[in-house]
C-alpha cells in the first residue's frame, strides 16, 4: 500500500497541464546524456517514486507506460528533479541498454549540421529484438 | 536576409503542436547540466539557427523571447537536435551566466529527497541584478 498523501509536497509543486500532464527529461547518470522527453500525469508520478522504476504516460495508448515492460529497457531512477516554474520534471536514471525505440541510446540521434538533419547515433539494438515484430512505436 | 527554405529540412522534421509549440531542452556544453526547458516556435526555430543566439516563444508573453536579452544572461547555440518523433528539441548551449531567474545556473535546483523537495542549488546571482527591480519572471 502506498500512501498518496506522502507525495502530496512534490506532486503540489507540479502544474500539470489542463490534460492533467506534466513533460519529463530523462537524463542519463554519469554520461549526464539526455535519452529522452516524455510525459507523466498524477499516478505516473506516484508509483515512480514508489517503486524506483519509471513510470510515465503514453499519450498515445492513453495509459500508464512502464518503460521497459515490452522492451526490457528499464530507467530506475536515480534522481528526481522539479524545475522553478514546476512545469518540468528532470529524471536522473539508470538506462538499461537504449532509451530510444530505434534502438539508439537516446531519441536525441539528428543533429543540425551543415543545413541538414545529420544522423549523429548508431542504432545499438535492432529493434526487432526489443519488440519482436509487431512493431511498437514505444515500449 | 535569411532564405527561410534553407530551414525547410529541420522545420518538416519537427512536430509543432496544435499551438505552434515545440518544447526545447537546453543542455550546457561540456559539463551535460541541463539548465532549462522552455518552447519554441517556427520563427524562435529559424532565428536561432540564424543567428546561433537562443530564440524561445514566451508562452506568458505571448511574443519571441530572446534568451538573455533583459538579463544578459545569453545561450549560444551549439548543436541543434532533434528526437526520433520530432516532438521534442535538445539545444547543446553555452549559457552567459546563470539560466534561472532566480539566480540559479539550472531551473532543475529542486530534488525529492526523503520526502520532501529539496533545494540542492545555490543562488550564484541576485535576480535584481539581472532584471533591476521590476520583477521579471523571465529574461
């Protein structure tokens, strides 16, 4: 049993948006490498604190999304942050293997270079492993 | 004059939302600290990449909000990326100074720590001294 009231300071700090979210960095311990952005709402919050595990919101299957559980690619978190305004999470995590669903370490793989979008990061994983192929966009 | 098509490459890779926005991440160049997260527009898009200074949308403004220009507190840009969906922005940046505007080098300076938020960041600059007396939120 979790006690919701003891995350009431934190979650108090936090202005979710009118669709009750929040945007959450992921940021690599150590390397200090951004690996992705993605959003939390409320209860994502809640059990990321609880459990250690990242927990953020899938706005595209409308439901909770336990980084990792089809990929195998779990963030513990190391460190969670809250910026001036509270309208932006900071979580430091250890990324098992790659953050990115292409199977790059982080999202942040296309860099401006020269007037082009130059790929920047090698695909570590095939993301046929992480998700077998029925093609997931996120997991 | 700028040749706006010359930024039709990176601009067709970014997804605005219904609004216009794109949230960008400023990362500081070498020590990787993440210093803010703010949003951008189209034009706060091709202004910095023109002139290599920071350009973000102040949502509270309504307006180009040129990173630095009340507070001194410049970003020059230096790498522009952009994540596998193309929703989100990371700006590796040098920053003038401190990125809050209270003083702090990072608007990340709160942790939860043993239950509480707990600040873990020093003021370095007094925020009268980057905006004067009038009590500006951002700049």
């Amino acid at each position: 049993m979790t006690d919701a009231n003891a995350f009431d300071a934190v979650l108090d700090a936090i202005r979710f948006t009118a669709d009750g979210l929040v945007p959450a960095i992921a940021q690599a311990e150590g390397s200090g490498e951004i690996l992705m952005m993605a959003w939390m709402n409320r209860d994502a919050v809640v059990e990321t604190l609880t459990t250690g595990r990242v927990c953020y919101w899938s706005r595209s299957r409308g439901g909770l999304w336990r980084k990792g559980e089809t990929s195998g690619q779990v963030q513990r978190l190391k460190d969670f942050r809250v910026d001036c305004d509270g309208d932006t999470l900071l979580l430091v995590v250890e990324q098992d293997g790659v953050a990115c669903h292409t199977g790059r370490r982080s999202c942040f793989y296309r860099a401006w270079r020269d007037g082009t979008l130059e790929v920047i990061q090698e695909v570590e994983t095939d993301p046929s492993v992480l998700y077998g192929h029925q093609g997931h966009s996120h997991g």
